[in-house]
C-alpha cells in the first residue's frame, strides 16, 4: 500500500466521523438521518476492505 | 428513559446496519474465495510472477506462473488468460492446460489470473453474478466471475486521467487498473504496471518465443473473435486463421496491432521484447449492451434474443443464430488457435520448435464440453493442488 493511499483511506476516515458526527447530532429530520447513514455505507465498506 | 429520537436513529442504524452486512457479505466471500487447480502431470514447476519484478512480492497482484517443461530444450511460449478477468473463456483454457498439457520439446508458461486482483473484482452496478459453474463428471466446478480492471482495494486512488508509460498516451482514469493498457509497464509504477512489467522482465530473460493473450470481445465491437497481431506475428497469425477456417471449420480473422494505440499486449510485448505477440478475442454475447439480465445462462450459453434481433439487421460483426455463442466453442477457439500457433512457429523455427500433447482441440470441446477436461480436486494428490 503506497503513501497517497494510506492518505485516502484517512481522508475517508475523517469524512466517516463527520458524517457520523452529524447524524448523531441530527434531531429532527429522518431523511437527514437516512441520508447520512446511505452516504456511510460505501464509505464503511471500503474502510473495512470489503468494496 | 429513550426519547424518541434514539429510538428512531437506532432503528435506522440497525436498518443501515442490515444493509451493510447484507451486501458486504457476498462481496467479501467471494473476494476470498479460492478456485482449487489440479496441476497435472505436465507441471514441472510453479513460480510467482514477483520474481521477475521484485515490486510485486507479498501484493494481492502477485500470481502463480505454472511453467511446463519438455524433456528435450526447445522454444518457449507465454499463454495468459484473465488479463480481464470478466473475459473467462481465457482463465478455461489455460486451466485446461494447466491440467492436461504435456510438453515433449521447449517450455510453457502459463498465467491463468494475470490480473489476479480484477479476479477477486466485481461489477455489481451491471449486475453480474459472483460466480459461474461449469458442470463436470464429478460435479460443478465453480469459478469467480471478476472484472474488467484491478479492484481498488489494491490501487487507489485513480488518477483522473492515466498516462501511459513511456508514451504519455492519454487514456480514461479506469485504464490505470487494466492491464491490457499497463504494458510495458515500470518496475516502481502503479501496482499494475508492476505486473505488466514483471511479464515483460519474464519474457526478456527467459528468452520466451511466443506471448499469447486470451480476451474475449463483445459481438457488436469489431475487433472480435480474431487474433490481434503486429507486423512481426502477422504472417504467422495469417496462416493460423486460415489453418483454423480449413481443418476446423471456424472463423478467426487477423487483425493488426495499431502502431498508435499503446499500453496493450499485442503492441508493447513486441515493440519491448523479442517475444512474437499474439492477442486472442472470443466473442463474448455476454459483454454486449444491449442484452437481457447478465444472467450465468447468459454468460455460459451467449443466447440472446435482442443480440439474435440484432443479427437479423447485420448489426453484430460474428455470425449469430439460435445457438447463441456457447462457452465451450469459445474454449474451443481458444484452444485450437494457440496449438496452431504453437505449430505454425515451429514449422518456420525448427531449431526451437515446441511440441505439446494432452490439451484439446476445438471439436473436442465443442463434442465433451469443457468440464470434461477439469479434474477432481478431492481425488488429487494435495500437493498437485494450488489455489486462485
């Protein structure tokens, strides 16, 4: 595994906790917290190395 | 306590969470699955291709190299197979000769998963399925189906567009994972380049003769079901096709390697190398746009009605009828188009012929099928088995 995608697997870490953060934060809205957690799926999967 | 917010949150969490398993779990299976191939009595050794390129070693691209030895020195001759790996008619016959091949005179080296990480790769978004069978006198024998480029767990980012090494071409960002456009590759480039590299390194020292490629093209691409050939293989690629059309009774047309187009096999290996290219296609229905589901049935008996449709109105390049475009008559072509070569460079070379006995003909194939020839790993000795 090179440098640069070392780094992209932490950018992609980053955004997890952030999108994270914001739906934990999210109180009202259902489709914002079904959006957040659609936008999570892919990007969990490719942290745990599946897709 | 629970306010209504967690408990909602939690049902979608559980939700996202059902999802998750629900779609990662087939893809993680079948990213690990292994493909059991009995190495038969012609094997005389197996090799990893990161010998030839040391950037490759402990990498998931990394791929067994089944070299076949003849008791008298000869030519030698490189065949590989799933350089894409959503093209399997290629990994059949590589493996049929994996396990049947006996070499009398020079060498084979056979690379059944040259791009071994497009084989652990999928296309969901077309819907293809995860794996095929192929029924056999012991029962199905089931394979991976993979994809066109090297998955991005291995290589990534991609860049947003590639450019090819050493001639600076241009191609789309997808082509930095195809190994059809890494050659001739760099030992310290992208991962994919380091496997065309480590091909290149290999027919460089070991002197190869003969580099085959095995693809297969969709019915509506013009470059289909013929041999690709530069100027230095065309004479010997001329006289196979007509050899194949006159005793086989199949179509196999030559078409040239473009001098402007790089990054492919049947372009870099000759311009690189002393090795006389030679870049197979069989028509794969399958591939084709404009098909029903990309069903196994699709995959395995190429019958389409809308690609019968089609050839109706003389839109496909091959002939097309009811019969479709079946998997073992493309193993066949496969087949019988490398023993042609294999025999027509010894007809003109005789110092370094090479003599090959055991693999199957086109008719063979298209009479027993392909399964016919794969043998059962639970009856073979462990030591002859190695995994894919």
């Amino acid at each position: 595994m090179n440098v640069i995608m070392i780094l992209y697997y932490l950018i992609t870490a980053f955004i997890v906790v952030m999108v994270g953060w914001n739906f934990i934060r999210e109180k009202k809205s259902v489709n914002d917290m079904i959006l957040y957690l659609l936008v999570l799926i892919p990007l969990v999967l490719r942290l745990l190395r599946v897709k | 306590m629970i306010s209504r917010e967690w408990t909602v949150k939690s049902a979608l969490l559980a939700i996202a969470a059902v999802l998750m398993i629900l779609g990662g779990v087939p893809l993680y299976k079948h990213r690990h699955s292994q493909v059991p191939i009995v190495a038969g009595p012609g094997v005389t050794k197996v090799i990893k291709l990161s010998q030839f390129g040391p950037g490759l070693k402990g990498s998931p691209a990394d791929t067994d190299v089944f070299v076949l030895e003849g008791k008298e020195p000869g030519g030698k001759v490189l065949i590989m197979s799933n350089t894409h790996a959503n093209e399997p008619a290629g990994l059949l016959a590589t493996l049929i000769m994996v396990e049947n091949a006996v070499v009398e005179k020079g060498t084979l080296y056979v690379i059944p998963e040259f791009n071994a990480s497009a084989g652990r790769n999928t296309k969901p978004g077309d819907g293809y399925p995860l794996y095929f069978d192929i029924p056999t006198e012991w029962g199905a024998k089931r394979f991976r189906m993979g994809n066109r480029d090297a998955s991005p767990l291995e290589q990534w980012p991609d860049p947003d567009v590639y450019i090819h090494y050493p001639d600076k071409q241009l191609f789309s960002f997808l082509d930095v994972r195809n190994t059809n456009r890494t050659w001739p590759g760099r030992a310290d480039g992208p991962l994919m380049e380091r496997v065309t590299f480590a091909a290149m390194e290999m027919m460089r020292r070991d002197k190869i003769d003969i580099a085959i490629d095995m693809h297969g093209a969709e019915t509506m691409f013009p470059v289909t079901n013929c041999i690709v050939a530069p100027q230095k293989s065309a004479k010997i690629a001329t006289l196979v096709s007509m050899n194949v059309k006159a005793m086989e009774g199949f179509d196999n047309h030559v078409e040239p390697s473009p001098g402007n187009f790089r990054g492919l096999s049947h372009r870099e290996i000759g311009d690189f190398s002393e090795t006389l290219p030679f870049l197979l296609e069989a028509p794969i229905p399958f591939l084709d746009q404009p098909t029903g589901p990309k069903t196994v049935k699709l995959l395995l008996d190429g019958k389409d009605p809308f690609l019968l449709s089609l050839a109706k109105k003389k839109k496909l390049f091959v002939p097309y009828d009811e019969s479709g475009w079946p998997m073992d008559k493309r193993v066949g072509q496969h087949c019988s188009v490398t023993l042609e070569i294999i025999r027509q460079y010894s007809k003109k070379n005789p110092d370094t012929a090479i003599k090959v006995a055991g693999i199957p003909r086109y008719g063979d194939l298209v009479k027993t099928g392909v399964g016919h020839y794969f043998h059962d790993p639970a009856k073979a000795e462990i030591k002859s088995i190695y995994y894919e």
